[in-house]
C-alpha cells in the first residue's frame, strides 16, 4: 500500500491529508499548530494519522510540506544577521528602496519605508564594476574583496549575500566573489544574486537575495531538524517543500534557496482549486479562499493559476515567482463596529484564534462574521466533528450591539454584517478580473477555507460567478493542492532589446541556453527526461515603460514569424488589461525557461452517478435566515452525500472541516468526484441528473 501525505502548517491549526494511491481513500487530520517550532505539531499530526489508519510509517511514500517558517523570520524579523557585498558606492541600495509618488490625495505621511534586512555597517563595497551589457569594466581587485569578506567574517556575520551591480548581465565577479568567500570560510551559508534572481532592477535583486540569507539558517536548521525527526520515528518518506508558485524542490533546495518558499501556503490552495475545477469540467475558475482573518482570491485560466513574479510580504516587494494571489482583511474573525459615520464596517481588524469569535467561548466580546452567520442559524452547534462547541447566545449578545447602533432588529443587523463582508471580498474578486479586462461571469467560483463554502454561494450571486465548486475537502484544500503540484523550477536571463532591432536567433540561442540549465536542474532533483517539460517565456513591454509582463514564445519559430507574433500578442494583451494599446516599439526586457517535472498524479475515485434524492444526507431540519425572514432549511452531512445526489436551496451541509450554504432558489449538484456543484435553479446547464 502506496500513500502521499500533504502537510500545510497555518497559524492556527496544521492541516494533513493522506491519499491513499491503491484505494483512493482521503483521510484528513486538523492538529493544533505549534507556532515555537512546527515540527512539533507535525509529528503529533503523522503518528496520530498513522495510529488512526492502522498504516506502517513505510506505507507513506511521499510526503509534500507547505511550511511559513521564512516568512514568520521575515515578518518576526528573527533572521540571521547577514552581510552584504555590493559594488563600491552602492552601498546604499538597500536603503534608497523603491520611489514612490503618492497621489494629491494621500500625503507623505503613509509612506513606510521596511528597515534592511542587512544593516549598513554590515555592507561592504567591492571595488570592480561590470555594464549592463556585461562587458568587464573594471575588474575585480581579488586582495580588496578579501579585505572586505574578512571584515564581515570578523563581525560575525552568519550568512553573506552578493549583489553586484549588472551580475545579471555577467556573472563572473560574483561567481569569484562566492569562491574567495568559501576559500576564506567554508561553513557560512552565501547567497550570489546571479543565482537567486539574475535579473535587472538592482533593489528588487538585491533585497530578494539578502532575504534569502536573511532566512536561510533559521530554515535549514528547521529542515534538517525535520529531517532528523522523520528518521527518529523510522519514517523515510521522499521529502518534497512547496514553493510560492506552486511547484515542488528537495529540502536541499529549499534549504539553498528559502525565498523561493515564502508563499507556499497560498499556493497549495490555487493548486488544489485548480485540479478540482478541471475534474468539475471548468477550467477557467476563481479561487476563493476564506479563512479566519483574510481572503485570498486568485484566478486560474486553461486549468493553471497565474503566476506573479513580484508580490510582497509585509512592507518588502519580493521578485520571485508566486501563485497571484490578493488578499483582503476579511474573513470569518473579522471584527463588525460602527464608527462616527454611522456606516456599519466590517475588518479589517480580526478577533483571531484568540479569544476569537463570541461564538468560541474564549472570551470574545466584539461580534465578528462568525458571530453573524451563527446568529443567523447557518453554522451547526459545533465544529471539528463535534470537538468544538459554538455559543449561539454570546453570538447575539453581541450582534445585539451592532443592532442597537444601527436601530435594527438583531437578524437584520446579522445580515447588514454579511452582506458588507461580501461586498469587500467580492471587491478583491473584481481586482483578478474586471481590473484585466475580465468578465467574472466566464468563470466558475471555487469556494474553501474555513469559510469559503459558507459565503460562496453569496458571492457567486454577486459576480455570477457559476457554478460555485465545493470541494470535497474544503477546508484542508491547501494540503490537497501539495499532493497534485510537480517538481518545478525557473530560469531567466535580462535581455533588453527593441524586438524589431533583435535577430530572432539571438533569442532563441539564449532560451536554448536556459532551457538546457532547466533539465539539468531537474536530473539533478530526480526527473527523468520523459517526464521533463520546459516552456519559454519572454517578458515584454513598450519601449522605456516601467512595467512589463510575461508572454509565451516558441524559440523554435524565432526566426519564422514569432517576433512579428509575439509584437502582435503583446498589443492584444496590453489592450485587454490596460484598455489601450500603442504604435510604438515593443522591448524584450526578460528571457525565461520554465522546467517542469511531472510527478505521479494523485486519482480521484470516480463515483457513478446514483439517485438524486439526498434524503439520506439530511439529519435534521433548522429555522435559517434567508432574505429578510427564517426559513426551515434542511442540515445535511456532507459524509452521506453521493454523487448524483441534488440538493435544492435553502440547505446547510455540514461536515468536519467547513460548512457550505446553499441559498433559497439554487440547486447544488454532487458529481462524480464528490464536488458539489451550485447553480441558479433555473439555470443548470442540460439536465443536471446527466440522465
């Protein structure tokens, strides 16, 4: 017996599902996280996964772990304390940081420039200086650059960054300052920006890179640690970290490169989503993620998330590759209050874990989006199977608050609260579509979190977005991503040229180069050639514009029509998300190959379509509050729905990790792979018993 185990540590609570490959069982484990050191609360989720399954630790095969331990270092500001090695009188890079040009409206005063990460007395400048076409210019001084490494070492700094100027262009100085380095000190950690990012803009290089010190330590301690605990309980899975686009890297990648896995959380969730969207027949899906303090939504096209290649974390912008996600300040903890204005707010403030909604029976006095839906009969007596009780009347003891303020009856003033909550998430869901020229009606909407499916059916109305999947383990999504994501890895090279001035095989000799580097790197991660794929991307903007974005090319047709192609394609993209497009020269900015390495896929079972009547799910009936007025509504457990099985509106589905709603004139469907699909009662598309 085969099984994969998906590992995503949260803030509150380590989510670990099992797959088991030979029967297509899912099994899937919440364990408080244990945010002092996360391995704790993993090992205290595998044994009691294992003990629970009756399995042999040598049954799991793989095991795939999302972890947030670089970003708590970075956010905590507990990283390590780095050196860093610029070219001389660019020392202050750091500190001259990105420029930014508030509008009339907004003053000065909002500006909060993030502290470096690598302090000023800890930079040194290297005399040498290479061009931005990577011409030498000055060479190195070798006994210099020494006098400085020395300096650092003798600071005892623990971790040394290298971000010379244009080592995008050329590597050499950097790649000899990484070897004077080693010769003078063969156990510090050094991170060379050609390797990190080799790509222009000179902070956003730099700063990426002297993150990636800035974490690496703490992180491959934390991995080896982890390591060691897995052979202390002999458990030898293959061990894979998930990265911020999605993709999958051995722990000695992640420990070399930890940058690369400040958003691997997020990433899981629009993996996940994507996989079942396709397996539901829509490729062209919203992800709507909610949880306790925040939503994440992000937009997956042709059944792949997009990518970003800057994002931020706190106040730093980070350049590298990750799942695009936007974020807003509401979720199921956020905090309702009325100000001066008399408006009723919702968030962004956040009540937490703790004390957490009143509904917890922590202690929690500010009525909170929980609190609403509680009050309003659309969450069950209990959470977590029953492990965790609700307080319905702290719920409207509170809402009773807001009510009063606003002059409203205590159900009313429920409702005003989940209707604002709404509002401000779908307003993040228009930011991934209409602001791209994008209309949400061409998309289906898939709900998870915590959160999610309770609100989905809602925000589906408000952007129509249809059908709205719920999946079949909607709260622990992220980990079900991990177990569908490939071995992935990216290449670039800054290349900028006005496109009509650039021979079509100078490209394609550098994105063969590229591409050649990607396959190497993945034989070295374990992938055999016929399970390699590697894609080519240019980056591309007008001339002298400040932003660019990615387009796919073919280096093979280069020199066949692609560059007239790719001018052609950039002017359609620019029109669609900018709304204009202009008659002037189009440049290459960046070159990129995109490797991939496919790994054995997760199989869904497939369940054959059976009776439409769900009343086997239901467990009893319970007076909900939809439209202005109560409503008996049936409950259903979501563990005795079957596929086939039409669930009609009002319905409230319950099951371990999440609660769906389904509103009054909507139908939801289950399919063959257990989703539940919803739809507007007069609108499902053919006939939804699929005969």
């Amino acid at each position: 017996m085969a099984c994969r185990l998906g590992i995503d540590v949260g803030g509150t609570f380590t989510d670990l599902l099992l797959f088991n490959e030979t029967t297509g069982e899912i099994n899937l484990l919440k364990t408080p996280s244990t945010p002092e050191d996360q391995s704790v609360g993993i090992f205290i989720g595998i044994q009691e996964i294992i003990a629970k399954n009756s399995l042999n630790p040598a049954d799991i095969t793989a095991l795939l772990h999302g972890t947030t331990i670089s970003t708590n270092i970075v956010l905590e500001e507990k990283g390590s304390r780095v050196g860093l090695l610029v070219t001389e009188n660019f020392e202050q890079v750091l500190h001259l940081a990105r420029s930014q040009t508030p509008g009339p409206l907004a003053g000065w005063i909002i500006m909060e420039k993030p502290d470096p990460l690598a302090d000023l007395e800890q930079t040194r400048g290297i005399k040498e200086r290479v061009t931005a076409r990577g011409e030498i210019f000055q060479p190195m001084d070798e006994a210099h650059a020494r006098e400085q490494v020395r300096a650092l070492l003798d600071a005892g700094v623990q971790s040394l960054t290298v971000s010379l100027l244009h080592s995008y262009a050329n590597p050499k100085h950097e790649e000899r300052l990484g070897e004077i380095i080693r010769e003078l000190d063969g156990e510090i950690p050094v991170s060379l920006s050609s390797q990190i990012l080799p790509e222009f803009r000179e902070y956003e290089r730099t700063l990426v890179t002297v993150m990636n010190a800035y974490v690496g330590p703490s992180m491959r301690r934390y991995l080896t640690n982890f390591e060691e605990k897995l052979r202390g309980i002999n458990f030898t899975p293959h061990v894979n970290i998930v990265r911020s686009d999605g993709g999958l890297m051995s722990v000695e990648r992640a420990s070399d490169s930890p940058v690369h896995t400040m958003l691997s959380g997020p990433a899981g969730g629009v993996s996940g989503a994507a996989f079942l969207a396709g397996l539901a027949g829509h490729p062209d899906a919203l992800g709507f993620d909610m949880g306790g303090t925040s939503t994440d939504v992000s937009l997956i096209q042709n059944g792949v998330p997009n990518i970003s290649r800057q994002t931020t974390l706190g106040y730093y912008p980070i350049k590298v590759p990750s799942v695009e996600v936007h974020s807003v300040g509401a979720g199921g903890g956020s905090i309702a209050h009325v100000p001066m204005t008399g408006a009723l707010r919702v968030g962004p403030e956040s009540a937490g874990a703790e004390p957490g909604p009143a509904a917890y029976g922590k202690g929690g006095r500010q009525p909170t989006v929980t609190d609403a839906n509680m009050v309003l009969g659309r969450l069950p007596n209990s959470l977590l199977g029953g492990e965790m009780a609700l307080d319905v009347k702290a719920s409207e003891e509170v809402v009773s608050k807001i009510a009063h303020s606003l002059g409203l009856d205590l159900y009313q003033a429920a409702a005003g609260i989940l209707d604002i909550v709404n509002e401000n998430m779908f307003g993040a869901l228009r930011l991934v579509t209409v602001q791209k020229g994008l209309d949400p009606r061409d998309f289906a909407l898939v709900a998870f979190g915590g959160a999610g499916p309770l609100h989905g059916n809602a925000i589906g109305i408000l952007g129509g977005c249809f059908p709205v999947i719920i999946p079949p383990t909607p709260g622990v999504l992220s980990a079900l991503g991990f177990l569908y994501s490939d071995v992935k890895n990216e290449f670039a090279q800054t290349f900028v040229r006005i496109i009509n001035e650039t021979e079509g095989s100078q490209i394609s000799e550098i994105l063969t180069k590229l591409g050649r580097n990607a396959r190497i790197w993945l034989q070295e991660e374990g992938i055999p050639d016929s399970d390699q794929n590697v894609r080519y991307e240019a980056d591309v903007r007008y001339f002298r514009q400040g932003y660019e974005f990615s387009m796919e090319v073919n280096p093979n047709t280069l020199t066949n029509g692609g560059l007239e192609s790719l001018t052609s394609r950039f002017g359609a993209a620019h029109e669609q998300l900018y709304g204009f497009k202009l008659d002037q020269p189009v440049e290459l900015v960046n070159l990129r190959a995109v490797g991939t390495g496919e790994v054995e896929k997760i199989k869904f079972p497939k369940f054959e379509k059976g009776s439409q009547d769900p009343s086997g799910a239901v467990e009893k009936q319970h007076q909900v509050y939809f439209d202005g007025n109560f409503v008996m509504t049936n409950i259903y457990d979501r563990n005795k729905l079957t596929s086939g099985n039409r669930i009609t509106g009002p319905a409230v589905i319950t099951q371990k990790d999440s609660t769906s709603i389904i509103h009054p004139g909507h139908v939801g469907e289950v399919d063959e792979y257990l989703n539940i699909l919803i739809y507007p009662a007069g609108d499902v598309p053919g006939d939804i018993s699929h005969e």
